[in-house]
C-alpha cells in the first residue's frame, strides 16, 4: 500500500494551513510586535494545553517578520540541555546565513559566546537559526561591539549586564526570543528556563515569546516558590495570550482531513466503508489534542504499509489506536481472544452466565483503567470491532450471518483473522501457515515432535491456539499417527500443575473434536497402555461428539479405560471425572447424556461424580452443584440414580438417598 508522504506531526508555518480559526488572532499579535515601539524588555506567553498547536500559532504571527530587517528572530530550543554548570550558545553557520550581505562583519564572531556563562546558571542549548533579518547598514558596528563584549574574559555580572544594554539600546532592531515546548520539559528545566528569562528579561529591545501549558508550568514552579507558580509567572510573562481550546468538532475535522489525504490502492480496501465507519462510530472523539492526533496518523501511516491487503482497515485502526494510547488494553485484548472473537467457554467451577459476568467486569475494569482515551468513545469503539462481547457465554456468533459477513470481510471479529492484526507486535506467539503446512506433511512420531519443539507447540497459549489454527488451514487434514502423537505428548502439555488440568482436557477435546472423526483410528490402540489413560478417554468423548452418530462409539473401551482410572488415586480421580464432565458440557447434550449413562454403568465411577457435586452452603447445609444439572436434567439424573443402586452400600445409601430427596423437589419436569 503507497501512502502520501506528507508530514502529519509538523507544525504548519503559514496562515494559509490554518485549521483552527486563529489567522485572526496571529495577524492582530503580529502587527502589536511591529508597533511596539519602546526599548524596554517584553515577554509574551502563548498559552495552551499540550498538544493544542501553540507551534503553528507561533509560527503564522512571525510569518509576517520574515522578510522585516527591523527584527532579528531566535528560536531557543530548550530540549537541547546537556549540563547545569555552564551555558554555551553556539552560532551555526552565521557567515553561510549572512553571506548575502555585502558588509561580512561576522567574520570575528567567536564560536562560543563563553562569557553569558556568567548570567546564567543553567544548562547548555542550542540556537536554530539565529538571524533571519538584520538591519545591516544601521546595526553592524553595534554587532561588532556586541561580540568584543561577548569574547571577554573575567568581566563582572553587573558589568557586563550593562555594556550588553549599552549595545543593544545602540541599535534599531528588535530581538525576539522565541522558547517553545516548555510544557514538554521536566520540572527542574521548567524552572531554570524560567529563571534564564527572569534574569534577561530587562535587556532593551528585547521580546520574549514563551509557548507553555499553564497548568503543567505552574506545577513545575509551585514546587520552588510555595505553591505560588502562578504569581511566579505573572512576574515574567506581561502578556499572557490564552489560545481557544479546541472543541471536538475542530479535532473531528482535523482528523478527518488528514484521513482523506492517505492513498488506498488495495482493492479490497473500501476508502468510502473505512471514512464511513469513522464517522458513524466517533472515532477522532477519542482524541483530546492535535499532537495525539499526529501521534496516532504516522504509527497508522507506518504500519498501514506493512499489513497484509485482506484486512479489514477499519479494524486495524481501532485496534492501532489502542496499541498507541492504551498498551495495556491492547495486550489484555490479544491475549484474551477467546473473550473478544466471542468463543469464551464457561470454567468448569461456574456455570455459563456466572462466567458472563465476570468476563464483562472484566473488560469494563479494563476500561475504566485506561489512563489516555476517553472510556465512552473507546467502548464504543470496541464494541463496533467486537460486536459479541456482551454474548461471552456463546462459543461463536449466534447469528450465522453475522458469522459469515464478518469472515467474509477478514474482520477482527472473526477467529480466522484476529491473530493476523497482532502479527506487528506479538509475532512470535501468532502460529503462522507455514507451520501448519509443515505439520501436514509430517508423517512420523520424530517429525511431529521436532515441529512442535522448533515452534514452542507445547507452550500453553500457543497449544490452545493450534486447535483453531488447523482448523483454518488444515481443514481436510486427515493422519492416525498425528493423533496418536498428540495421544502421546499429553503429559508433556502444561507440565504436572493440576491448575491447568481442565485447561489441557480442553484443548484436547478441541484438538480431538476437530480431527477424530477425519481418520479411521484402529481401536485397538485405545487400549495401549503406552499412551496415558486421559487422552484416550478425552479422545472418544471428542469422537462422539464429531462423528454425532446415534450409537455411542468405543463403549466398552471406554468402560475399560474407566476401570483403570478407578485405579488411581481416589482424589486425583474425582478431579480428572469433574474436568472430564466440564469438558463435555461443549458437547450436545443428546451425546452427553450418552456418556453419563456409560459413567452411569460404573457404580465406582458414578458414585464418585455424585460425591463430587455435593457442596455445603454458609450454612453447613449440604445442596447440589448447580454446574451438575446444567450438563443433564434432573429427572434424567434421579433416573439414573436409581437404576445404578437399586440396592446402594451403607456407604453409598446416605448420598444416594440424599440427591433422591433433592430431585424429587423437581416434581414438575419429572412429570415433563
């Protein structure tokens, strides 16, 4: 993608580019300098929030002196501080400048004027350009005295300060000291260049021009004068000129001109949709200055060029412009997809709406923490990129329209591209299609583990990523023995911490429930003890549920491999059963309540699931996990319960005849 070259971060130099209706007022400062007539020192502060164009604005009232010999213009760059011992101005190219001239009295100028030294107790800077109009004829000689002066050695303050006068009172011109970007300085050079003009400020034929946000300075100067920065000031600056804020509507257009100067050349990138979703959603109300808005237009400008044609442009730049402003949010957004691209699982501890809930608090303690943007506009702006954030309880759109339309036009939204507008700032988390396309031609146990090792597969996130990722560019990706490799690398996933036990059945499942049913698996395999025990298990409830075939696949192997779960240890089981169960609530229910009834067969195993989904109120009041009778109907459970202990144990009668008298309280769905 080609993009204009113009400069969006620099300030404009003529009346002309005036975007904020000031020509006026610089026009009327201008001609009051020109007539001020007296020899006495002037400061003037331009005052404005950062960021509020004070730049442009100084430099359309000093348009005007460009070609005026009756004024001699010195830009003062404060960023240039190097010490706090000692000043030294240097002249840069003053007979280049000057060279025009046809008396060269510059020739003797020294390159540092080490005596104003002694004025100032403050750091080192540089001088930009600093003649732009001499008045040749009537101010050389007084020049030339000037710069003897200068070349002293061992003069005294007062002295000096007074032979400095005497040269200037001499000569017809005016200086203008122009010191811009005080607001961007730390406090400690707030007050030294405070200091500097304080001291200075009674040299004749001089004016000052400072460029400040008030509020920034004044807290900087209340620190040294007792909290009365704002007398301090007074003090100084004798004509404070306080610059129109910029209202929204101002920045709106601002933002928008400098939009339609960018050149679309993809084909697949609609200039008149991208303005038009700008415009609809607010999205320049998120900016509170010009320079944010510079700021955010050239990271866009720059990395415009670098994203791939398919994306959706109007995303890209939401999403920019949190990674530019909102660091934090950006990466809580990437790193928490599942949420945004609206395929959020509920924990297998709460159930789906609870999880909502704390999905959404999440999200919106995010927001109320972002520190630069204004949290109304970016909600908006969130929800036009990620419009089922409020449906976190769905695995996917729940209009397969909406699904559709989004995937069709490569949006954020869609869990195909979402990774792909991070790919700039998290590239070495993003599973690309060239590693996929090596794990489809891979054939052998080795050749999956060298990949999986070369990429970090085995890395948690990037683990819960390959499902997906394989899915989009392997969709027809059939291979018995990559099962069987993943059968195998189990217990390598997520290490030995329990924490992450559901987390890793899940990912499984996913994995499982995507391939299983694309290649013939000889069941025989199921029963090899050289795979562990858990993803076998995962792997027929997954094929159940891909296949979605009436009759239950692998029933008596998975009735075997129960019996040597059973053979654990009996907590470790109960953990494993409870996040088996929580795996399987993403299944159909028709396939889950076949599952149930196989765990429903094993006395052991059911006993323990009943166990497990007991809990005990504040109370101490024993009540059934509500979580149990999301994933079956209570009839079909009280059903069950009775068909497997007919004739309980003394152990198990007690919770036996406990969830009987619980579910009985659900007389009407019994009856249903």
């Amino acid at each position: 993608m080609q993009i204009n070259t113009f400069k969006v971060d620099k300030a404009i130099t003529s009346k002309n580019e005036d975007l904020f209706d000031r020509k006026k007022i610089a026009i009327a400062l201008a001609r009051t300098i020109k007539y001020y007539k007296d020899e006495d020192s002037i400061s003037m502060g331009i005052i404005g929030d950062w960021g509020s164009g004070k730049t442009s604005f100084i430099n359309m009232v000093l348009e005007d002196f460009k070609d005026d010999e009756n004024f001699i213009i010195i830009n003062f760059n404060p960023w240039n501080i190097s010490t706090r011992k000692q000043l030294k101005i240097k002249i840069k190219n003053l007979k280049k400048i000057c060279s025009h001239a046809k008396n060269k009295f510059f020739s003797k100028v020294p390159q540092k004027l080490e005596d104003l030294a002694l004025l100032f107790k403050m750091s080192s800077y540089v001088i930009a350009d600093p003649v732009t109009s001499v008045a040749m004829s009537k101010t050389s000689n007084a020049i030339s005295d000037f710069n003897k002066l200068l070349s002293a050695e061992k003069k005294g303050l007062d002295e000096i300060k007074n032979k400095i006068n005497t040269a200037l009172s001499n000569i017809d011109t005016k200086i203008i000291i122009v010191i811009d970007d005080l607001d961007r300085l730390a406090d400690t050079d707030i007050r030294e260049i405070f200091q500097l003009v304080r001291s200075i400020a009674d040299f004749k034929n001089t004016m000052y021009i400072l460029a400040y946000d008030n509020e920034i300075v004044t807290k900087a100067l209340d620190k040294i004068q007792k909290d009365k920065g704002e007398r301090y000031i007074e003090k100084i600056v004798q004509v404070p000129i306080v610059l129109p804020k910029l209202n929204k509507a101002n920045l709106t257009a601002i933002f928008m001109q400098k939009i339609e100067q960018f050149s679309f050349t993809y084909e697949k990138i609609d200039k008149n949709e991208f303005i038009e979703n700008l415009n609809t959603n607010n999205f320049a109300g998120a900016f509170e200055n010009i320079r944010d808005i510079n700021r955010y237009l050239n990271v866009l400008k720059f990395e415009m060029s670098a994203i791939k044609q398919e994306l959706y442009l109007y995303d890209f730049a939401v999403i920019t412009l949190f990674k530019v402003f909102e660091p934090k949010f950006y990466e809580f957004i990437y790193n928490h997809f599942e949420i945004f691209a609206g395929t959020a699982l509920a924990s297998y501890e709460i159930d789906r709406e609870e999880q909502k809930s704390i999905y959404t608090k999440m999200i919106d303690k995010q927001i109320e923490s972002l520190n630069k943007l204004n949290k109304k506009v970016i909600k908006k702006l969130l929800i036009s990129i990620f419009p089922k954030i409020y449906d976190l309880h769905n695995r996917d759109f729940s209009d397969l329209k909406d699904r559709r339309k989004y995937k069709h036009k490569h949006r954020i939204a869609s869990l195909e591209y979402f990774q792909d507008y991070f790919v700039l700032n998290f590239a070495e988390n993003v599973i690309r299609k060239e590693t996929i396309d090596k794990i489809i031609k891979a054939n052998s146990h080795q050749e999956y583990d060298d990949i999986f090792n070369e990429y970090d597969l085995k890395e948690l996130e990037k683990f819960k990523q390959l499902p997906f990722k394989m899915s989009v560019y392997a969709k027809d990706f059939k291979s018995s023995e990559f099962i069987y490799y993943l059968w195998g690398i189990f217990d390598e996933i997520y290490g030995e911490v329990q924490f992450f036990y559901f987390e890793k059945c899940k990912s499984f499942f996913e994995f499982f429930s995507k391939f299983a049913g694309k290649e013939n698996i000889n069941t025989k395999e199921l029963l090899n003890a050289k795979y562990p025990l858990d993803a076998r298990m995962l792997f027929i409830y997954s094929y159940n549920f891909s296949m979605k075939q009436k009759e239950y696949f692998c029933e008596k192997e998975l009735k075997v491999l129960l019996e040597k779960l059973l053979q654990e240890d009996n907590e470790k089981v109960k953990e494993k059963i409870k996040a088996h169960i929580y795996t399987l609530r993403i299944n159909n229910f028709h396939y889950l309540k076949n599952t149930f009834k196989i765990f429903a067969q094993n006395s052991k195993i059911f006993f323990l699931i009943l166990e497990i989904f007991i809990e005990k109120d504040e109370n101490n009041q024993k009540y059934i996990n509500q979580n149990l009778l999301n994933h079956i109907k209570p009839y079909e459970l009280k059903t069950m319960i009775e068909e497997t202990f007919k004739n309980p144990s003394d152990e198990q009668k007690e919770i036996v005849d406990f969830y009987k008298d619980k579910l009985s309280h659900y007389k009407s769905l019994i009856q249903k």
